[in-house]
C-alpha cells in the first residue's frame, strides 16, 4: 500500500512537471505559428532596391527576392550567421542584431528579404517605418514585438518562472518522498531519537553529532564519501535528511550531487532505508529534502 502511495505520488509529481515544463512552451511556439508576420508589402519593392538606399539618420535598406518563403526564410538564417554580431535574436523570420558598429534587421516577408541599418535602435526602427513599400502587421505584431524589442523582459521572465518552477518542485519531490510516523504512540523525545540513531551499528559507517546538533552518518570506501546528515525538528516531529558531500580525492563532486538531489526523492546515504524505519516507529516523520533551506526543501 505504501509503495502504491509513493508510486501515485511520484507521478503525479512528473506529471505536473511535464505540464509547467512544456505546455507554456508549447502554447508560446504556437501562438508564435499561429501569429501573422510582423509585417507586410503595400507593394512591389523597386529594382532599385537590390542595391543599398540610403535613408534618414545615417540607415541604409536594401531588398533580396528568392524563389519562395521558405526560401527567403532560410535566407536569413545564412545572412544573420555571416555578420559578426556583438548579440542578436530571432523571431520566426525576423532577425535583430548588433554589430560593434550599427544595428541591424533583417526579415523574410513573402519571397523577398528585407536588411535594413543604422547607427543605433531608434534610427533602425524609423528606418524600417520609412520603408515605402513594406508596413507593421498590428494586426499581429504584439508577440513579435515583444520578442523583437522586449527580448530582455522575456528572458528576465523565463528565468523568474524558472525559479519559481524550482521552488515548486523541491517541495513537491519533498512531499513525494515524506513518510509518516507509524507508531500510534505518542512521540518519543528529540533526546531519546537522537540516541537511537547514534547507536545504530553499520559497517564502514561512522556517526557523530555536529555542534549545531546535526546527526551525520558517513560512509566512505574507494576513496569515496557519503554523507547523510539530519536534523531533527522537535515541535514538529520530523527529521529531515540531506544526502550528499560525495568527493573524490578529497574534492566534493559537486555536479555528481547536484544530479542526485534532483532525480532521487530519497537520500542516498548509507542505510537510510532503515533509519526511516527508525525514525518512523519512534513516531517520527522521515523527511528527505533537497536543502535544510525550508523554503525549498520543505
């Protein structure tokens, strides 16, 4: 019954985060599809535009027409990657870039490409405004618009929901691998826990207390060290368990730890299966977390 408990929990918890993953992602990539192109032609571009034309405020336009839009498409990208840009992003067909000397654009509006530039962002954008032949889709323009010129926004926004998404998630794989007391006793005290599981006997495990009250369980062979450490919360009967500290060579294998406290929901340190029990029949709750962070370990 337990193990079905923690598998339902389990799923649940992967579920959710496929959903928070990818179902943004894949309404933005949508709406993105779905949005009509920034922009549109009024009208044939000249011949005279397959050479650069000047225009106001230092910017320089000119126009490339290929067999079809997805070639024109394409043309971008291969443009784009030749120019040696300071930064750049891209929008479906529409790509904005920097160059240490002058700003740039360069969108696909039908079969044809359009590059346009100018000494900085504002005289790009009027350059492009002044094109006689091509005019902003309103219609659609907002979620391009955004990327195009609010590209820091976006990416201020992507990592506070990525933070977000994290904090949700070390509680939720916290939940996920919590297991209750079993005793219908009452709780024994923090003092008399404490002792039980410093007296526990493993082999090549050595414990002892830390100053700040921690109880640490280190194993070590092959010159490699585990540790689990606890803490024990006696207002709410809980020990809470962090695995980790793996070195080699006396140098912690941070990523190696980093990789475990994410795709595990129980600690790997030596015999932790039977110190929950341990804590569990004393009435305890066993609760393995990420970090002793309570805002994002639980």
């Amino acid at each position: 019954m337990r193990h079905s408990q923690i598998d339902a929990k389990m799923l649940f918890a992967f579920m959710a985060l496929f959903a928070a993953i990818f179902l943004p992602a894949g309404v933005m990539l949508l709406a993105t599809t779905m949005s009509p192109p920034p922009y549109h032609l009024t009208a044939d571009p000249p011949p005279s535009w397959q050479t650069w034309q000047e225009l106001p405020g230092g910017a320089r336009a000119k126009v490339d027409r290929f067999s079809d839009a997805r070639t024109a498409g394409d043309a971008v990208d291969r443009q784009l990657a030749r120019i040696p840009t300071v930064s750049s992003s891209s929008t479906g067909n529409l790509s904005r870039y920097r160059t240490k000397s002058e700003h740039g654009l360069i969108v696909a509006v039908n079969d044809y490409v359009v590059w346009a530039t100018a000494p900085d962002e504002a005289r790009l954008d009027a350059a492009v405004a002044a094109i006689p032949f091509m005019a902003a889709n309103k219609e659609g323009a907002g979620l391009y618009r955004v990327f195009d010129q609010h590209l820091a926004w976006v990416v201020a926004g992507i990592l506070t929901y990525a933070l977000v998404l994290i904090l949700v998630f070390s509680r939720l794989l916290a939940w996920v691998a919590r297991k209750p007391a079993r005793s219908t006793q009452a709780p024994v005290t923090e003092s008399a826990l404490r002792e039980r599981l410093l007296a526990l006997d493993f082999a090549d495990v050595t414990t002892h207390a830390e100053a700040g009250g921690e109880l640490i369980f280190e194993y070590a062979a092959q010159g490699v060290v585990e540790r689990l450490k606890m803490r024990l919360d006696a207002t709410q009967h809980v020990v809470r368990a962090v695995s980790g500290g793996t070195r080699t060579g006396g140098r912690t294998a941070s990523g190696s730890r980093l990789l475990k406290s994410w795709w595990r929901t129980m600690p790997s340190g030596p015999n932790s299966e039977r110190l929950a029990h341990i804590v569990q029949s004393a009435g305890w709750t066993w609760q393995p977390v990420f970090t002793f962070v309570r805002v994002v370990g639980g």
